[in-house]
C-alpha cells in the first residue's frame, strides 16, 4: 500500500476548511472511508467517477482500491492536495475544476459513482442519473452518501412516511439499498444530521413505458400527496382515464400505490 500522510495533516498543511456554502463535510476516517469503496465489489482496474472529493479522503480509498479515478471538484481550494494524489498514483486519477451538475466527465461506460455528494447537490445529481429513456444507463453501479434523511426517501416501500417520487424514480427500473449509515460525529465539522450511504444497481427496465411519462406521473401525483389521485392527477392527460382502466380507486393517496401501479399508470399513458 502506498503510504500517504494522514488527511489531517494534508489539510492543516494546505489550510483548508469546510464550506457550508458548498455542503462539505470532510471525512478523516480512513477505516471507514474503505468501508465506503468497498461497497461497490472488487474496483481493480475499474473506473470510478467521483463527486466533490475535496481534499481527497475517499479518493485515496478509492485508489487503493485499484480504481482508475475521474474526479469533479468545483472547489479550487482542495485542487492542490488533489494534485498530490495525482502524483502518488500515477496514470490513476483524472482530476477535472468544475460543477459536476454542468460538466462531461468524458467518461464512457461502464464505470461506477462513488462519492460522498455535497448536500446541496446530491438530490439534483441523482434524479440526472436516475433519468432519460435510454437504459440500462453507462453507470454500472451508485454509491452514494447522502443526509439520512434522504437516503430513506431512496429506498421506501410503499406507505411508509418516507414514501415518494425519489423512491418511485430509484426503484422502477434499479434496485436500491441501504448500506451503511454513517454517525455525524466522523466528519468535520459535525452535520447536524445523521448520513447514509445507498448503493444503486441497475435492474430490466419494464417494456412499453417511458421514464418522462413515468416522471409526470409521480411529480404531479407527490406534488400534492395529501389529495386524492382524482385531484392531484387531473392536470395530467389520460391519467384519470387510466386509472380506472387499471382499477385503481382515484380516492387513493400517491402514498399508497406500488412502484409497479405507478409504471401501469405510465404504461397506459403511453
């Protein structure tokens, strides 16, 4: 294993520091930020995109894993000690300056997602991945880190509270775990909310539907949970038809309904 100074001292020495404006929350533990690499399965000679490394902490885990890097930091700050790591493995990371939801990382399939998103961002990031109608997608596989909170909106089952259109969005056509859960306490400066980690892989996308039918559905129907499908889906022609062609009582919630009455619904549209 290459030896590498510890995370703290790389950023004590290039005087670095959390922004809050860009949602960072730097990780130190290198125990657990191999943990975090290791989830994907074996990444030897494997590409690996990489959100918002900062000064690099899961990258380096990423790297000892056998990972060939690409690495989109928008945070000029943590360039330098990126830089670092270049030199340490090198031909093995590609280190890009800019806004991951703006920027081809120029990498073609498959590879995987590794990051621990920045908070503001990581909603956004994933619903792009998430989306288009071509499947199966280029990425072979998500490992995301998001606020808990979210993480369970993910993965839901049906009628739970956290039930919702990130859940429909990340279970029509992937399946979606939860892996770890990671304690505020191990990063700097502390969250004020507990975080978790979901790995995504993608799964056969169900034939005749298509995913911006799928994605007008669950917007208009969780944009107003508290109604009735007859109220909350009215705007959205055909759905009401829809509905009763499959027999699903418009009286009903969004909440209430499976993953796979959703893509019924979309599949009528359709």
């Amino acid at each position: 294993m290459i030896e590498l100074p510890p995370l703290r001292e790389v950023i004590a020495r290039h005087g670095l520091s959390a922004s809050k404006a860009l949602g960072q929350n730097f990780l130190f533990d290198e125990q657990l930020l191999a943990r975090i690499a290791a989830i994907p399965g074996d990444l030897g000679g494997v590409q690996v995109l990489e959100i918002g490394p900062g000064p690099g902490g899961l990258t380096r885990a990423l790297l000892r894993a056998g990972a060939d890097v690409t690495a989109i930091e928008m945070d000029r700050r943590c360039l330098p000690a990126l830089r670092e790591l270049e030199t340490a493995f090198p031909g093995r990371l590609r280190v890009l300056e800019g806004d991951a939801t703006r920027i081809d990382a120029g990498i073609t399939g498959p590879f995987h997602v590794v990051a621990n998103l920045p908070y503001n961002v990581g909603t956004a990031l994933l619903v792009g991945w998430l989306g288009g109608e071509a499947w199966p997608p280029q990425w072979a596989s998500l490992t995301l880190m998001f606020q808990q909170e979210v993480a369970e909106r993910i993965v839901a089952a049906a009628g739970s509270s956290a039930y919702g259109r990130l859940a429909v969005l990340a279970q029509w056509r992937s399946h979606a775990r939860l892996a770890m859960k990671v304690h505020r306490s191990a990063f700097t400066p502390p969250p004020k909310v507990m975080s978790a980690v979901v790995h995504i892989t993608p799964a056969a996308m169900p034939e005749g539907v298509s995913a911006r039918a799928l994605e007008r559905i669950t917007e208009a129907a969780f944009g107003q949970r508290r109604k009735m499908l007859r109220q909350s889906l009215k705007s959205v022609p055909g759905a009401l038809p829809a509905l009763d062609s499959l027999g699903i009582d418009p009286q009903r919630r969004a909440e209430t309904l499976s993953v796979a009455e959703f893509v019924a619904i979309a599949r009528a549209l359709r």
